[in-house]
C-alpha cells in the first residue's frame, strides 16, 4: 500500500487553533497595538495568509517562502517577541507557519514523504539566552505541536563564535561574515541518524533578508547529508 503523501497526512493533521482574545486585562495586539487582544483577529487573518515566494539576493538553491512582507503585523509581532519579550506571540506565529507548511505542501513546494523536519535557522547563543531562548525553534515547535507526529523539529544548527552580528553589513559582507560562521550542533548526527530517508525538510526563520543565512546553512546541511526541500520564513524583507 502505498503510503500517504506530505499533502494527504499534512492535511488531515491541520487543526485550526487561533489564537483567543484575552477578555480579562485590557492588553495590546502584537501585530497592530490596539487594545484589547495579544494578538487580534485582522492580524491573524496576516498570519495566516497565503505564503509568498521570495527572491532574495542571494537565491537558496530551493524555493524560499514567507508568510507575508517583513511590515505590518509580522514586523511588529517579530519585534516585539525578540526585542520586547513577548513570548505570547510564538503561539500565534508558529499557527501561521504551521498553515504556511500545509499550503506549501497543498502546492506540491514539499515532496512526498513520511516525514516533515523542520530545522531551525541558527541563532546566537548568547542572544537566545538573553531573550529567553531561541524565538525561530519556539516558533518552529509550535508549528510541529500543530501538525501532528510526523513533524518535528530538529536544531541541528548553531552560529560559530566568530559571527559577528550582521546588522549594517552589505549583502557581499554578510556572505561573507556567514562564511564558516554556520556549524553543526554536536548532537546533529544524531538527529539526523533518526530521521528518515524519505523525510522531508524545511528550514524556518523569522526573517529572511539577503538570503545568505539560509543558503550557507543550506550548503552546511548538505555537508552532512541533509537535503533541504525549501526554506519558509515569517517574513521576507
Ligand atoms: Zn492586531
């Protein structure tokens, strides 16, 4: 019997749990600092829009999507989870992305498998510590908490400590600052021991800017027999 395909099983795991408004403190939308909600109805409806293809400068040698524009809702609910803690908004981003997942895999932009991987792009050490952990695996194992067994997430990726932060650098300059700068976690071989041969794999980020992040840890995956099927972000710049 054949087995089912990344759309059928993505499909039927897909539960629709948006995010609720908080009726009992007065609060400020993430997305759009009205009162009333963490995280509002319109800005959800953002969220969970169609992802768009990007074309970034530094193309990934597979597609690259994003849930929408890096402004508006997505900017600010980004924003406000790193920036300012709000923690609260890895549940309704990891919704969205888990959706975009579906999407991409209704598009046939996932091929068929029995597995979905979705792996983290790297985030400094240090800044996860002082935001209170990495916000892109939060946002990632959300999306997997929604999707069902057959999704997980494996942070097989780290920055070396040499990588500067790449704030102000030109495309060329952080192509270059990434060059080597992307590792493999120690504990990655194992992850990947248990993945299987037919699973497929994502790589997430909150924004994708240039596109040198994802490529080079798209060419650091492929050092260790990973393949990448596609990259999905919250927002492209
Ligand atoms: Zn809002």
């Amino acid at each position: 019997m054949p087995s089912p395909t990344v759309r059928m099983w993505l499909d039927g795991a897909w539960q629709v749990v948006r995010a609720g408004a908080d009726l009992v403190v007065p609060l400020l939308c993430g997305g759009c600092g009205r009162a009333g909600a963490r995280w509002c109805r319109s800005c959800d409806d953002v969220a969970h829009d169609d992802p768009i293809v990007l074309t970034p400068r530094v193309a990934p040698p597979v597609g690259a999507w994003a849930l929408g524009r890096y402004r508006g809702p997505l900017r600010s609910a980004i924003l406000e989870l790193k920036e300012h803690g709000r923690r609260d908004l890895v549940t309704p981003l990891g919704s969205g992305l888990a959706r975009g997942l579906v999407t991409l895999a209704a598009w046939s932009e996932l091929p068929d498998a029995t597995e979905l991987v979705l792996v983290p792009a790297p985030t400094r050490a240090w800044s996860a510590r002082r935001r209170g952990g990495d916000p892109v695996t939060a946002i990632a194992a959300e999306a997997a908490s929604r999707l069902g067994s057959r999704v997980r997430v494996a942070p097989m990726l780290r920055t070396s400590m040499w990588a500067r932060d790449s704030a102000g650098l030109s495309a060329r300059g952080r192509v270059d600052n990434l060059d080597h700068a992307i590792a493999v976690r120690p504990r990655a071989r194992r992850s990947i021991a248990s993945t299987h041969a037919r699973a497929a794999v994502v790589l997430v980020d909150d924004v994708l800017t240039t596109g040198a992040t994802a490529s080079e840890s798209i060419r650091v995956l492929a050092g260790i027999g990973v393949r990448v099927d596609a990259v999905l972000v919250i927002a492209g710049a």
